[in-house]
C-alpha cells in the first residue's frame, strides 16, 4: 500500500516522503496513530505541503546539528520520578519525558519524536537515550532517573 508520511518514522522515512509498505502495517499502525495518510492522486498536493513545514521546523545543515549534538552531551538530565522501595518505577519514562527533561535542564528544545530509548525505562538510575538530530547526526544523552 502506497503511503504518504506525515511524521518522521524511525527506519521507514520522513514527514512528506511516499513510501509502499505493507498493508496491515498502514491500515493498523501508521494511520490511525497519525503518522500516515493514504496516498491519492490528489495527496501530491499534501506532499508539498508536508515538505514545505518540514523544512521549516528540520535542522537544515549538518554543522547546526554538530552545534547543537554539542550542546546535547554536555547537559546533565536529572528526571524525578516516583517509584517503590526496590527501585521500580511506577510507570514508565517516556520519550516526552526526556525531551522535557532536557529542556528544563537548560538543553536546546527537543522535538518528543526524536528521542529514541533502547527499551521503556522502569528503574531508577543512568540510562542512556539517543536524540536524532538530522539523518547523519545523533546525540547520546544520559538521563540519570532519581526517585522524587
């Protein structure tokens, strides 16, 4: 099935690209949650539309994203959760989480969908998240998740 991407999705492609993927996978996942429209011979005009908004809100040089990986590393995120007496959250720490985390941390605004987590944070203690800031550049970060 022929798609066109309204958001960024890791592994498949950015907001405004057309993509063939595999029914099921646009009809369950990619539509309803947003990140898809079906493509029509009428959707070339969303397609521009997309990538025009796209290029306004995207990092446009490599050199910006350096600069702003830079900055990315050197803050320390501090995220205070609730959690029970073993160490276990209640809960999970999201990609939201982090990306406000940052910012209150005194870190550059980061867009919730550009942060990737190995796998749901549910203890408390360092780990580690990965920020995507252009298709070649990506900064570590290390969130250190402490009990409120």
């Amino acid at each position: 099935m022929k798609i066109i991407l309204t958001h960024e999705v890791s592994g498949l492609g950015t907001a405004g690209d057309v993509v063939d993927v595999k029914d099921g996978y646009a009809r369950n996942y990619l539509v309803p949650r947003g990140f898809a429209i079906r493509w029509t011979k009428g959707g070339e005009q969303d397609v521009a539309q997309i990538r025009r908004a796209r290029k306004i809100h995207e990092i446009a040089t490599i050199e910006q994203a350096n600069e702003i990986k830079a900055r990315l590393e050197g803050v320390k995120v501090r995220l205070a959760v609730r959690s029970g007496d073993a160490g276990r959250l209640f809960g999970s720490v999201t990609q939201a989480d982090v990306a406000s985390a940052i910012e209150t941390a005194g870190g550059p605004k980061v867009d919730k969908r550009r942060v990737e987590l190995g796998s749901p944070i549910k203890t408390l203690g360092a780990h580690e998240a990965t920020v995507r800031l252009h298709p070649e550049v990506a900064a570590k970060v290390s969130v250190e998740v402490v009990s409120a």
